[in-house]
C-alpha cells in the first residue's frame, strides 16, 4: 500500500471553489487508486502513519496565504485500506 497526496495548488485561486488536496491508496500490482479521499479547500496531508490494522492517521494543516504559521488543521483516521474516515479531531496548528 502507498499512498499518493496530488496537490493543487489552485486553492490559492479564489475563482476555483472546488480546488482541491486528494490522498489516494495506490494498488503495488497495477498502480491504480483502490481509494480516494478528498481533503478540505486549502488542506494538506502533513504527516502519515499506518497503525497496522488499527487504520491509517493522517495529520493535516490548512494552508492560508495570510499566515505565517498554519492556525488549523486535522487529524483524520481512516479504515486500513479503503480510506473510509473513521473520525476526524480539528486541531489548533498543523498536525
């Protein structure tokens, strides 16, 4: 299992509403997408940790082009495999 972040940066458009982050599980037999996440307009994945069969942790922080700190971000926990989001914790700072 790997997992692919594409970025796009045109969040940073204001004119593109729905620009945004997507993190994939990709397939080691045929490198295809067996799941997809999309993140929130202007979030990106900061860290990974696959907890086995516990899930996955994803650390997120909203990215803001006013800031010189992130002020926001998330913390995500996914089923192992499928990226079905399990809970999610909206944090202070990047995670």
């Amino acid at each position: 299992m790997a997992l692919l972040e594409e970025q796009d940066f045109a969040y940073l458009d204001e004119t593109k509403p729905d620009a945004v982050n997507v993190i994939a599980v990709i397939s080691r037999i045929n490198f295809k997408a067996s799941a997809m996440f999309r993140l929130k307009k202007g979030e990106i994945p900061n860290c990974i940790h696959h907890m086995h069969e516990m899930g996955l942790v994803v650390g997120t922080t909203f990215l803001n082009p006013e800031e010189q700190m992130p002020s926001a971000g998330r913390l995500l926990l996914f089923e192992p495999y499928s990226l079905n989001l399990l809970q999610e914790f909206a944090m202070e700072g990047s995670v």
